[in-house]
C-alpha cells in the first residue's frame, strides 16, 4: 500500500505561519492596490492598468499583446500576471474593484518614468540621450590579434546576465579572468538586458521574451554584424539566450547555460507551475520568502521598489559611509538598476511564461545539433537541479555539469577564474 507523506514538526509550523503571512500580505497588497490606483490618477492622469483583476484568456491576448519595443503577442503574455490567487480580491464583492479601463489599456501613450520611479540622471540617461539601443560592454580582440586577422572574421560571445542584474556580472567576473589567447582570438559583449542596468526602461512594454529578444538583435547581432558568435547566459538570461540560439541556430557555435530555470513545459498551466516552484509561498528560507513576495505581489513588489530603487543613490551613500568604501560590490549596485515595471513584467513574461516556450527552442537546437553546455550547482535552491536534468532529459547531447557544494550565485562567484576557463575550453573546442 502507499504510504502518505509524513510532515515533522518544524513543516507543520512553517505551514501554518506561512498560511498566516501570507493572508496578511494578501490584504496589504489588495489594499495598496486602491492607494497606488489613486494616486497614480491624481500624479499621471492615465495611469498604467495593475494586474489585479482577474480576465479571461480570450480578454488578456487582445488587450495585452501589443506594447512598444517589438510587439509581445498576447500568447506571450504569462498568465501568472492575472492569475496569481489573492484571498480578498477573489472575494469579489468589493464594491469599488472594476478591470482598467480601454483608455488605461493604451500604454504606448504612457510617459517614461512614472513617479514612482527613479529620475536620477543616471537612470534616465538612456531617455535624454534618445538611445533605443541596449547598453552593452564590449572587449574587442587584442592589438596583436588586429593586426594579424581582419577583425570581421573575429568570432564573438554574448553574455546574457540574470534577473536583478548587468553587464556588470560578466565584466567582473569572466573579463578579468581571460587567458591572452581568449583576448586575442574572440570579441566579448556583456549586454544589460531591456530594462536592466543602463539600458532602456520604457514602460509601454510587456518585456516578453520575444521584446527582449528583438532588442538584442537590434543593439548587437545586427549593429556587430554577428556571423558567428557564442552564448553565455545565467538564471533569467537563459530563457532568452534559448530563445537567440533557436532562431539563430547556423550563426551560433555554442550555448552555455548556467542555472538555467527550465522546468517541464508540457505541463497543463507551466506559467503557473514555475511560478509555484521558484516562488512558493512559504516563509521559510528567506530568499524563497523573498521571491514570493516579489512575485505574488505586484504592489508590495512596487513599494519595496519604490523605497530602494527610487532612492538607490541615497542608499549607496549610506552603504559607502557604513562600510568606509569608495566603491561597492557590483552585487549591490545591480540590484536597484530597474524599474518594477520592467522587473515585474520580465519575472513574469520571461521567467513565469518562458516556460511554455521551452520545448519549441531546444527541439530546434536538438535538429541543429548544436552544443550545448548546462552547469549547475547542486546547492541551488533558488533553481532547482530539476530544471537542468529536464533539459537534459530533452536535449541529450547537452553535456552537464554539476558543480558539488555551489549555489545559484556561487556556481560562478568564488571560483572565477575556474570557470572562465570551463567556458575558454568549450569556446576553442567549438571553433575547432
């Protein structure tokens, strides 16, 4: 006979408290939902439409497929925006809740910061300069190399960083470490994805795979003119760079993924399943904790946005008096480059909907035999090792690496160096 699952103690009581936080935190963000939606009135006029209200699939991929920067399609957009279960907006007899209005619907006629968001000089650089391109850090090829080779033949790779991340990751982690053959023999492009970083954060787009796909093509494979080139993505960044590798399959040498959130998309709702996994609501650990809240919770999500990303520079000047620095860890300083518009959207449509678009991309990188490279930490309990073993399951000359006592952050923090040369070895063997 089966057995029934048995709970310790320690289970039931995270349980219960976390069945207790979170109908708490339910009320706060219904709530909030009603102050934001007033004072978004009275600050922007014509408002951008919450997520709140629950709508039907045939509703969500009319309203919603359009948005500047490339045009998400509405089968892009991740249920999980309408979808998430909060206790008393399904309560539903509140006499003031009403879905956003056609006229709130327009957001390509949304300016460009709201007033919850930064406007510091550095954050709206990309709006006064008129940049519609991504930022991106490039390390070209040695002067010996030049000298010797025409430089269009010069074979590139494309960093794709995270979630609540940049360019930054790469450079301080992989640029610094290069061998002087790697400098001589290949261009590096470290890309802060749409929304992130120092690129642009318009905020009459979705931020679907699809957009910030588009936007890569636009600011790098075409302007570089990329004929062939290889791919190095972490966590977030893996979704897209599947998606780049797929449509680009004969440019494309080599894909490495790290850490990468790909669970089963043959799943009935997979938009709601990976949610459930990477952000399960539970108080216990804290970063699971901390994805949940961020996750679940579009105004909780703003306001913590609103406290630290709108007042970053207030908050880097306190860190640097507290800890007697000149400069900080790029860590810190990543996490409040973006707004929760381009935050949200992108946790929800890139990571959450991603899911559904897993399966098309690696058959085609199957057909096209592509390499394929997985590394993960077996201490990863932000990603957890099943994502990787499914991709594995369903891409099987991908070569795994499991990396024994690394986390999510550490599979490539502390040892640099090591695995810059993992990626030297794949990078020379695939030009072979």
């Amino acid at each position: 006979m089966p057995t029934s699952p048995t709970f310790s103690p320690r289970d039931v009581v995270i349980s219960a408290v976390s069945l207790l936080v979170f109908v708490l935190l339910d009320l706060l963000d219904f709530i909030l939902c009603y102050f934001y939606r007033f004072l978004d009135v009275i600050l922007e006029g014509n408002p951008v439409p919450c997520y709140c209200q629950k709508r039907g699939r045939e509703e969500r991929s009319d309203g919603e497929g359009g948005g500047g920067g490339g045009g998400g399609g509405g089968e892009e957009v991740s249920e999980t925006l309408h979808g998430r279960r909060n206790l008393f907006r399904e309560m539903g007899f509140f006499p003031f809740w009403k879905a956003a209005s056609a006229g709130e619907e327009e957001r390509g006629e949304l300016r460009s910061p709201r007033w919850s968001d930064c406007s510091c000089i550095s954050c709206l650089s990309w709006q006064e300069k008129g940049q519609d391109k991504l930022h991106l850090a490039v390390m070209e090829p040695s002067q010996g190399r030049k000298k010797e080779f025409d430089t269009d033949s010069t074979e590139s790779v494309v960093f794709l960083h995270g979630f609540l991340s940049s360019s930054s990751f790469w450079v301080e982690t992989v640029f610094h470490n290069l061998s002087e053959a790697t400098k001589q023999s290949f261009r590096m492009v470290a890309v802060d994805l749409l929304g992130f970083g120092r690129s642009p954060k318009p905020s009459n787009c979705t931020y679907t795979v699809r957009e910030h796909l588009d936007m890569i093509e636009a600011s790098v494979v075409r302007p570089l003119e990329l004929n062939s080139y290889h791919i190095v993505a972490h966590s977030m960044g893996c979704i897209i760079a599947l998606a780049m590798a797929a449509k680009h399959t004969e440019s494309v040498k080599s894909l490495t993924l790290v850490a990468p959130p790909c669970f089963d998309s043959t799943e009935e709702e997979a938009s709601h399943s990976a949610l459930n996994k990477l952000a399960e609501r539970r108080v216990w650990p804290p970063l699971l904790f901390g994805s949940a809240v961020m996750s679940w919770y579009e105004h909780l999500g703003r306001t913590v946005c609103f406290v630290f990303c709108r007042n970053h520079s207030t908050w880097e000047w306190m860190m640097k008096l507290v800890t007697r620095r000149r400069a900080l860890s790029f860590l810190f300083m990543d996490l409040t480059k973006h707004t929760h518009h381009s935050a949200w959207h992108t946790m929800h449509n890139v990571i959450c909907g991603g899911a559904k678009l897993v399966d098309e991309h690696l058959e085609a990188l199957r057909k096209a035999n592509l390499p394929v490279t997985v590394i993960h930490g077996d201490k990863d309990r932000l990603v957890p090792m099943e994502c990787s073993y499914n991709l594995k399951s369903k891409l099987p000359h991908a070569d795994l690496k499991v990396i024994n006592g690394r986390d999510h952050s550490t599979v490539i923090l502390g040892r640099e160096k090591m695995f810059t040369d993992q990626l030297e070895q794949i990078w020379f063997s695939s030009t072979n």
